[in-house]
C-alpha cells in the first residue's frame, strides 16, 4: 500500500471512530436522560464530556457528565431550572447503550434556580410574596390583627440553615412602610422563620442559597446517588 493510500486509509478509520463515538455517546445521553426526569414533559439534555466516550465506555465509568432540565418540576414547584454535575458514574457499555435500571453516581452536584413566585407558593405561609431588594429577599405577607383586619407586613429575609431543606429567616418587620403597631407586634414572633424549599430533589444537601433579581439559586450536593429508572 502507498503512503497515501495508508494516509487516506486512516483518515477514514478515524472518521468512523469519531462517528461511532459520537453515535455511541448520543444513544448513552438518551439512556442517561431517562433516568433524570424533569417531569415537565421535556427531556434533560443531557452531555457526555471528557475523553472520548467508547473510551469510558469501556472501563464502565465516566467522570463528566452534565445535565440540565429546563425547566425542572418537584414537589409543587413547575419551573425551576437544574443543573447536575455527576461524576463517577458507573454503567457497564451494555447497560449504558441498552438502557440500566439504574445508574450509580459518586457525586452529584447540583445549582436549582426557582422564581420568587414559586418559592413564594410552595410555603406554608397564605398570602406570602418574595422579591429581590439590595441583596435580600423582601417578604410580605397578610396578617390578621385583632380590631384592624388584615394588615400587610414586610420584612427583610437571609437564608439560613442550609442543608436538606432552607429557612428564610425574617427581620426589620413593617406594617405598610412604617414602623410596626404595638398592637400586631407580638403577632409575628411566630412569623420570624420560614422553612422554604424542604425536599430537594434526587437527596440533594442544599449547601448556599443566593437571591438574585428573579429568583434564589441553590448550590447543593450529593453523595452515593442512585438514579433509577422511573418508568
């Protein structure tokens, strides 16, 4: 064989690895995607990364794996947004192309972003309303007082307690923009906390919440997960 036909000859080789792998991959990220719903109807997307996926395939791990789902449902929460980092991921080559039962994962790691509306109505507290103001979630919300009615108070939250689930704790209490009346006042020493987001998705260990202009994005992690066939 000349030289070049021996070049030609492994240019196409390689043309059809590269295609294969891709091929291959394309199949394990549909697998992949079955087994983390976003329970909207629409499929994660799903993305293979690292050395070239035959390569993993064999070894039956892979370290790079992201997933998104947008959006996202849990609980009563539709519209949230997820992405998932996994990494140590175990499914034999047959499993991955043939769809596993379940898949074994190392580490998971995880950012949420939920609306203010959503979080706002997935509470226990009727009436309540989340906003972004200077770095800080602003609440409000009705409260009944005795000989006034309702009367709607605001407050300033921080998240704190970060870990399977989130409390909002609340301070700087008004009343319509003005200091809060003596005769309401003891009425929100039971309104000082909220527990927000109490069971986050595939067992993860919310780590930091952070409010942004339209919602609160929440940084967590998990370990030993195993993501199972839903269907």
């Amino acid at each position: 064989m000349s030289f070049r036909r021996l070049v030609i000859a492994l240019v196409v080789l390689a043309v059809l690895l590269v295609g294969g792998d891709r091929a291959g991959a394309a199949v394990a990220e549909g697998r992949i995607a079955e087994r983390v719903p976003c329970h909207t109807g629409q499929d994660a997307d799903v993305s293979i990364n690292g050395v070239p996926f035959l390569s993993q395939a064999a070894g039956g791990t892979y370290d790079d794996i992201g997933v998104t789902c947008a959006p996202f449902a849990f609980g009563t929460i539709t519209d949230a947004t997820l992405n998932l980092h996994l990494s140590g991921v175990h499914v034999a080559l047959g499993e991955a192309l043939n769809g596993p039962s379940q898949v074994p994962v190392d580490l998971l790691t995880a950012r949420l972003f939920v609306p203010y509306a959503s979080l706002a109505k997935s509470s226990p507290v009727p009436g309540l309303a989340l906003s972004y103001e200077d770095g800080h979630v602003a609440v409000a919300a009705p409260i009944n007082a005795p000989f006034a009615g309702s009367i709607d108070v605001t407050a300033i939250g921080e998240f704190t307690d970060p870990g399977d689930g989130v409390t909002l704790s609340l301070r700087d209490f008004k009343a319509k923009g003005a200091e809060l009346p003596q005769a309401i006042s003891g009425l929100v020493s039971a309104f000082t906390k909220i527990r927000i987001l109490q069971n986050a998705p595939y067992g993860i260990r919310i780590v930091s919440a952070t409010p942004t202009p339209t919602g609160v994005v929440f940084d967590g992690r998990a370990v030993g997960v195993v993501l199972r066939r839903t269907s």
